[in-house]
C-alpha cells in the first residue's frame, strides 16, 4: 500500500460518529478490525490512540474526512506527515 501526506483538521471536536460508536476510535476499529502497533506520525507506542481526523494534502479532487489512529499527542499537529493509506477509512461511511 501507498504512504499519503495527510494533515489534522481543526475544531472537529463537536463532530461525532453515528450510533453505536462512543468514540471515532471505535467507529475506525469496527470497520478496520485492527489497529497500528505505533503511531503513523510520531512512531511512539500506539497505546492510547484517538481517531484523529484528517484530509488528504495536495489531493484537491478529494477533500473527504478521514479517521486515523494517532496518539494524544500527535492529535493537535499542525504538520503534515505520511500515513499508509490503508489505515483511512472515511469518516463518512
């Protein structure tokens, strides 16, 4: 699979996912059924992770959200960085 250069959006906290998902960590689990072992932007341990949302960089056909699991602290980059492109998955399925 294809690494693709994606960036945080901001002030995406008051968005949720659809019903039964607590959280966009458990929406991207369902539909994924696996998980990283380390964070795609930073490399540290993936024990915590969030569903970060993210849009694809310089890809301007295609300005969908996407969820990816990151770690807290990766959560509120303001840079962009390099993730599998298997690990998306639209927020909007």
């Amino acid at each position: 699979m294809t690494d693709m250069t994606v960036h945080n959006l901001n002030g995406t906290a008051d968005n949720e996912p659809g019903a039964p998902f607590g959280s966009w960590i458990a929406y991207w689990r369902y539909h994924k059924g696996k998980e990283p072992k380390y964070c795609p932007r930073c490399g540290k341990l993936l024990d915590d992770p969030v569903g970060a949302h993210v849009q694809k960089d310089k890809i301007y056909y295609d300005r969908s959200w996407y969820i990816v699991p990151i770690c807290r602290g990766c959560n509120n980059a303001n840079t962009s960085f390099n993730v599998n492109a298997s690990l998306l998955l639209s927020a909007t399925l």
